[in-house]
C-alpha cells in the first residue's frame, strides 16, 4: 500500500495540547457550553473541509501508529501538527467523539448506539469496511444543535491480520494453557465490543501486549479495545441504576451528559450533577477495580474544571494586584501540587479571596482540603480499615463546615460562564482529554503531572459526599444496597492510583503484587517482568 504521510487531522485529534500551549490567553471554550458555542460557528464552514481530512488519514494510521504510540502511552505531546493555525483552532471547537466498533459491524457495517453530550442518545449506522480512525458526521444532533463527529476505533483491517497477530503472542507466552484460554476469551470479547467480566484475564492479556514487542499499530488499538471493554461495564451499571431511578427525563439526561464529559476525559461543563452520578457508581455492584478506574477519570474531570475556576479567579480577582498576579499564581500551583508553603500575607489573603469569590462550593472545600494538607495524615493504605479512613473523613467533615460557615452564601454558585484557558491550568497536562485531542478514557486513565494532590482531595470530596448522601436520596436515584460501598476501600484505590503503584485494586494481601505494577517502570526494563507474569497468572485463581 502507498504509504502517504500521517494524516495530520489525526494528529490533531489525538496529540494537540502543544497547540493548547500555543493558544494560551485566547478565548478558546474547552468544556460544556462554550465548546457548543464556538463549534456551532464554526461546523456549518468547516464541516466538509474537516470530514474530508479525517477521511483521508485512513490510509495512513498504521504509519501514524508506529511512530506515536510510545509517546502516547506515556501521555507526552506531539508538537508535528501539519494543520494551519486557523484549522486548529476550529478543529479544537468541535464536538469530537471516540468510540470503538466490533470487528464485524465493522466489517460488514451495523449499527451502533452512541450517547453524546447532550446525554441523549442515537442508533448509529456503521458503513461497511469502516476501519481504523473512520468518521462519522452527525448532523445537528451535538450540544446546541451543531454537527458532532465520531472517529470510530477498531481491530477490524483487511490488510492486516491483527487476529493472528494476537492469538500467537498469546499462545507462545509462558503462561499456562488454561490461562492462555482465559486470555484468549477475554480478547475475543474486547474484539467483539463486548464487556469482559474475567478482570483479572484482561489484565494478565495487558500485561503480555504492553511488555511485548509487537506492532505498536496493534498495541495502541489494544489498549483503546480493552479500556473500552472495562468502561462498557461502567457504562452498563449507569444505564441499571438511570433505569429505576426516581428522576425527571431531563435530570437523567443531564446525569448522562456529565458522565460522557468524564468518559472525554474534559472538564466537567458544571459542578453539580456530578455527585449524584459518583453516588450511583459507587454504590453499585461493579468490582472495585472499575469503581477506582471511574472515581480516578470523575476525579480528573472536576479537578480540571475546578483548577480553571481557581486560576482563572486568581487572573482576574481585582482584589490582587497586577504586581503580585504571578506570586498568587505561584503559591496556588505549589499548593494544588502539595508542597508545603509558608503561611505569609499573600497566602492568607489567597485563602480570604477563594473562600469569599463567587465559585462553586466544592471548590472552596478542595482548596482548603489542599491548605489544610489531607494527605499528611499517616494511614496504612495496604490495610486501611474504617477506623483509619475515618480520619481522613473527619477532616472532610472539619473543612465542610468551616467553609459553610466562612463563606458568603449569597457568592457561593456552581454556575460559571466562558473561561479562557491561562498559563499554569491543569488542562495544559490533560494530554489525553478529547478537547486537548486525545482519545479520553479509551487511552488508560492516568493521574495527571501535577495535579496528584488536586485530583486526590476531589477523590475524598466525592467519596465522602457519597458516604454522606441519605438512604431518601439513594433509593430516588435508584441506588441499592447491593454494592456494599466502602469509603475506606475507595480511598486506598484512588490513593494507590495517585500514588502510581495501583495496576490492580485487590485486598490487603495483594499490596505487594500492586508495588510491582509500575507501568512506566516495567517499560524502562524492569527485571521483574517475568515475576509480575507469574504473580497476575495466580491472581486468575485467587480471584474467583
């Protein structure tokens, strides 16, 4: 096949936040409202323009693959973007969706069900011989109205047998033949489109294709396939509850577009919704190891919104001035990342001016959870029990009620209008997030460079909001007692998350294999894989 240079709309689909960088200071919407704002200005000229270029670069992903994937699975950006500074622009405002297809609906063309921002929800048909970064235009049915596009994901490619490619790297590893069954079930499924319910399968199958040396066109394609297969049992336990839940259409639509905004992995467009939909996960009966992946990715989206609010607040409060702007910004971005600073002038009047601004309520809680350090407190995360975890709450409980109790009620609002994206915003590492051209939550949830301290205090925000919700509000929303929810368990699995030593969620007496499953280390040639293998191998008959 005649190989044509990469395409460049994949590359600004999938790696732009170097242009992000570019574009600092403009009013440029990434999330909610605004993002509708300017895409529904912008479609109706580009939209051809845009689907012709994506369209083109379907010949060219193997060559984009093989080039990118190592930076990509490491969450580092691409500054190679071939696009004009004009198209940038507007390919950023679009509504821009990831979603994965089953070989054969891909093959032999199907339909597909696809929920957007807006939270409803359409049957969507797939052309036939739809391969890998194939798009789909949908015509008025975004946010506001405008056109939304789908770049669809496969395994399905009629030049390549990736089927083959995958059964022998499973075959030849040095793994049992009943778990080279297992495995080979798991990837059947995550092939098909399908959830795999054997957990502990899929991860022992990442393992052996993230450590081998196959194709890096296949190994990216794996990683969206099996990151959609875990998010399809999410996906399906939000629908369970929405089902009996004792809401309004429109209040269940509203649940459903937040979550789609988490799955982006895109600042939440509004900061009240949220908590019930975190309620509604965490309650079920999924396993832990999904309710961790979910309260990392929710956690991410709010702290990212969140630290807009923050920085953009410090940007145009009046109450500082234009001489010490950069010493406030400073000190803010010490504390998000958990350093410790020196209680002076500049930092009490930073506190006096969050607590008393007209921002959200959770923001004051997350940035007074930071000053306050939370994570200071000595807890034994390999056996963190409730009465350990009860610490931790506590001080959620302290500063709860010393921001209900400082602020002005009349200020406090979880509405906010456009808000240009500053130097020094989270959103500028959100390198995976669909608005910064990634792929969302279809490329692994990682914790952001930077915000480790700011996405754990949200973490505990969610988790203790939860803990709090009375048993009135969990049956209208539908929620059973059947998940067993656990405040201390969920702490440890976003914590260990953070921490980067949590591959697998598992109990007390798995802490160890979990110290071992550093994905970055295992990538800089870690001795220990073949240990790490025989360790995940156990877990398929410790786990059931």
């Amino acid at each position: 096949m005649n190989k044509k240079q990469p395409s460049s709309l994949w590359k600004s689909v999938t790696d732009k936040a170097s242009t992000v960088r570019d574009n600092l200071g403009k009013k440029v919407s990434k999330a909610g409202n605004s993002i509708s704002e300017q895409a529904a200005k912008t479609a109706k000229s580009k939209a051809s323009e845009i689907e012709e270029i994506i369209n083109n670069k379907t010949s060219d992903v193997g060559k984009y693959f093989r080039e990118t994937v190592k930076e990509s699975a490491f969450g580092k950006q691409q500054t190679n973007s071939e696009l004009s500074p004009e198209i940038e622009n507007d390919l950023e405002q679009e509504e821009i969706y990831h979603i994965f297809v089953a070989y054969q609906v891909a093959n032999q063309g199907g339909t597909q069900k696809v929920t957007l921002k807006s939270g409803k929800s359409y049957n969507v048909k797939i052309r036939t011989n739809s391969t890998e970064g194939s798009t789909l235009r949908l015509k008025k049915c975004g946010l506001q109205g405008n056109d939304a596009f789908l770049v669809l994901h496969t395994f399905y490619n009629p030049e390549l047998n990736l089927d083959r490619r995958m059964n022998t790297l499973i075959i030849h590893s040095s793994i049992y033949e009943r778990s080279k069954t297992r495995c080979l079930e798991a990837y059947n499924r995550i092939n098909v489109g399908l959830y795999v319910y054997d957990l502990a399968a899929l991860n022992l199958l990442d393992f052996i294709v993230n450590s081998s040396n196959i194709d890096s066109l296949i190994g990216l394609r794996y990683t969206i396939a099996s990151e959609n297969s875990r998010w399809l049992g999410i996906d399906k336990s939000v629908e369970e509850v929405l089902e009996i839940a004792n809401l309004s259409e429109t209040k269940k639509n509203q649940i459903k577009s937040i979550y789609q905004y988490i799955k982006a992995a895109d600042p939440l467009p509004k900061l009240d919704d949220f908590q019930q939909l975190n309620a509604m996960i965490l309650n079920s009966a999924i396993s832990s190891e999904l309710k961790d992946k979910y309260l990392l990715a929710s956690a991410t989206s709010t702290a990212l919104r969140i630290d807009m609010l923050i920085v953009d607040l410090i940007y145009n409060s009046s109450e500082i001035n234009d001489n010490q702007r950069r010493k406030y910004l400073s000190l803010y971005q010490q504390i998000k990342e958990g350093v410790k600073v020196r209680d002076n002038f500049i930092s009490e009047s930073l506190d006096s001016i969050i607590i008393q601004a007209e921002i959200p309520r959770i923001c004051k809680i997350v940035y007074k959870l930071l000053r306050e350090r939370y994570f200071q407190i000595e807890l034994e995360l390999e056996r963190l029990d409730r009465e350990e975890f009860y610490s931790v709450f506590s001080k959620f409980k302290k500063v709860e009620q010393f921001i209900r109790q400082a602020e002005n009620p009349t200020k406090t609002t979880n509405s906010f209008g456009n808000i240009a994206i500053q130097k020094g915003m989270l959103i500028e590492e959100a390198n995976d997030a669909v608005v910064s051209g990634g792929v969302g939550v279809l490329a692994g949830v990682k914790v952001l460079k930077g915000g480790e301290a700011l996405i754990g205090a949200v973490g505990l925000v969610a988790i203790a909001s939860t803990l709090e919700m009375s048993t009135q509000e969990k049956i209208k929303l539908g929620i059973t007692e059947e998940g067993n929810f656990s405040g201390a368990v969920a702490y440890s699995g976003i914590m260990n998350a953070i921490n980067q030593v949590s591959w697998i969620i598992g109990d007390s007496g798995e802490r160890k294999l979990e110290q071992k499953l550093d994905i970055l280390g295992m990538f800089k040639g870690s001795q220990d894989k073949k240990q790490i293998l025989q360790e995940l191998e156990t877990k398929l008959y410790s786990s059931n």
